[in-house]
C-alpha cells in the first residue's frame, strides 16, 4: 500500500468519512467508457450519489453498468426526467436529504467526462475538516484539455454545504453562487488543480456542446448569469454584435439582482465595445458601473482595474487626460495590493502598463500621444 492509499483508508476508516458525498449527473448520451473512467477514479474515497436523467430515453448500457457496479462505499442511482440541469441538481440533492441516513456536511459535484487529481483531494479533505461555518461553498481548480493537449484552467464552484438554501439555477452552466452570497455564506478557493476536464478533448463534440449549450441558455434570457454564458458562446462562434447586446442585458439585470456576475460581465462589454473604437460607450459603461451604489463591504466590487483601465483608455481618446491619469492612478494603488497585476479570461493588466500610460499622459510626452487617434 503507498502512502496515498494509506491516507484514503485512515480517511475511511473515521467516522467523519460522512464529511462529504460525490453528486454526478448523467444523461442518456453518455458513454459507458467515460462514466467508469470517472467511478474508477472515485469509488475509493466518498460515498457516490448518481442521477441518471433520461429526458426522451434510456442508455441502457450506462444503467446496466451502473446496476452492476462494485463498490466499498455508499453508491446509489437514481432515474428521473429534468427540463434543465439545475432542476436536476437540486434534486438530487434533495433525494439525498429525504433518503439517505446520512447527513453529509458538504458535496462534491463532478461531470462524467472529469475525473480528480486524488493527491491534491486528499489535501482538499484535510481543510475541510476545520473549515469555517460561514463558507458556503469552496471554487475548484479545474484543467480543461483540449484535443491539442493544451490546458485551460478556470475555476468552477462544485463543493457546497449541504444548506436547503443553497440552490442552483440556470437552464445550462448552471450557477449557484448567487444562492450562496444571498444566504449570507462566503465563498472560498482551493488552488491545486483537482478537476481534469477531457470533455474537449474531441473537437466535433466540442462544438456539439457549444451549439447544444447556446440552445439551452437561449431559454433562460431572464437570467443575468444564463445571459453572460450566452454571450460567451455568441462570442465563440463569431456573433459578435449579439454577445454585445447579450451581455449589456445580462448588465442591467445583474444590477437588479445584484448579481455577483456584474463585475464580470462589465469586463467583456468594454471589451467588445473597445474592439469597435466605441469609446463614447466604455465612458458611459463604466460610467454607469462606477455611480453604484454599494455597501461598504462590498467596496471591492467597485476597485475593477479593468474598468479603471478602459475609462482611462476612452478618455485618453477625447483628450481629458488629467482625468485619464487619475483613473489610471486608481488602477496603480489596486494593483499594488494584488501582486502587481490581474487576468480575466487571457486579458492581463499590470502595474508595468499602467505605468508606461502614466508616464505617457505626463506634461512633456503629451505630445506623442498619437496612437489612439482615428
């Protein structure tokens, strides 16, 4: 036994290996292969909770194996027919709750084209042991691989507090943060990689899933977080125009909702907005970003570099450059806290870019300021 699996075992043995259970939803186009790649990977560590959603059919073959497969844990398949995602989730979970006798503090949602790095779950576990009440939720390194065997990481939120409060929503990529932030929970992140997506790794179905997920979200336009997905599948498949007016509605509606996704989805609309020169509507988004009114303890929301960055940028255009130097400025004193720079989705600002604009907009270079001239 190596020293891995000796620490699966002590965690079994204990009687806190209630900690936590695995959730997995799988439809009927799911692959035998894949789906007892993934039980393979996990049988071992938690107790394994599967739906099976079966909209129009049946795969017979995933529900043979399912029936037939070999255990050490708590493993149980359920069946049922689901409009959306999110509606199956839940409802999983409250099977869970009214049908199992035990109550699990935490779950643990994964895909069945994923599979976990246990190494880095086992270190997982060891927080989850002394984390605080208050955490609702914990954000999961995952590594997307695509058919390149080149990475993409992001990061997704699949381990939640057993809380009846917390719900997910949404038609397709479907979010439960904004239930989390509403209980009054917080939410944390785990840095090492522990998910490993291959549902990329084959192209055609790559954009299968696209096309599928845009039909989906195309459903659920009152959403603020459905309508940023759609706008990033637009984007993706070249509608540029549409991902634009997509993710301004998704804008107004996050305000109404007060939505964690606004500072976020503000993000891609200045940059769809740059990439057509509109630099009179970055001054009136970020305007209208900027005149929020928020609690103090959400000032954090406000301090959006990339929303500094772009005003300054479109003021820079129409010459108010004392007014640009002093947005840039902000964005300086911001960056300072966080390492000197931030990312959004391959977009990098950092203190040394914003200190080549400051140095631009200073008296004597006023004059070689040419670049963003029409």
């Amino acid at each position: 036994m190596n020293i891995l699996d000796k620490k699966i075992q002590e965690f079994k043995n204990k009687e806190n290996h209630k900690l936590f259970a695995f959730l997995i939803i799988v439809d009927y186009k799911t692959d035998e292969k894949i789906i007892e790649n993934l039980l393979k990977n996990l049988y071992d560590i938690a107790d394994i909770y599967v739906l099976i959603n079966y909209k129009n059919q049946i795969n017979e073959e995933v529900l043979f194996y399912l029936s037939n497969f070999n255990i050490n844990n708590n493993f149980n398949v359920f069946i049922g027919k689901f409009l959306n995602f999110s509606q199956a989730r839940n409802d999983l979970m409250n099977l869970i709750r009214k049908n199992i006798k035990y109550k699990y503090k935490y779950f643990f949602w994964i895909d069945s084209d994923e599979t976990i790095n246990i190494q880095n779950f086992m270190k997982l576990i060891e927080i989850l042991k002394n984390l605080d009440d208050d955490i609702g939720g914990i954000l999961i390194k995952r590594e997307n691989i695509y058919n390149d065997n080149e990475k993409e990481i992001d990061f997704q939120l699949r381990l939640i507090r057993n809380d009846e409060n917390i719900k997910f929503e949404g038609f397709c990529h479907e979010q439960i943060e904004q239930s989390i932030i509403d209980a009054k929970l917080r939410i944390d992140m785990f840095d090492l990689p522990i998910i490993i997506h291959n549902g990329y790794i084959d192209i055609i179905e790559q954009y299968k899933k696209l096309y599928r997920n845009i039909e989906l979200l195309e459903q659920d336009k009152e959403n603020p977080v459905s309508l940023y997905h759609l706008g990033k599948h637009y984007f993706k498949v070249a509608r540029y125009n549409e991902a634009l007016k997509i993710f301004q509605k998704s804008f107004e509606l996050a305000i109404i909702r007060k939505s964690f996704i606004l500072p976020i989805v503000i993000i891609d609309i200045l940059r769809l907005l740059f990439s057509q020169k509109n630099f009179e509507g970055i001054l009136e988004y970020t305007g209208k970003y900027l005149d929020l009114e928020i609690k103090e303890s959400d000032i954090e929301i406000k301090n959006n570099v990339f929303v500094l960055y772009f005003r300054a940028i479109a003021l820079m255009e129409v010459r108010q450059f004392e007014f640009a130097l002093e947005y840039f400025k902000q964005a300086q004193i911001i960056l300072l806290n966080r390492n000197g720079f931030v990312n959004y989705d391959g977009m990098i600002i950092d203190k040394n870019l914003i200190n080549r604009y400051i140095g631009l907009i200073s008296e004597e270079n006023k004059k070689k300021i040419i670049f963003f001239d029409n």
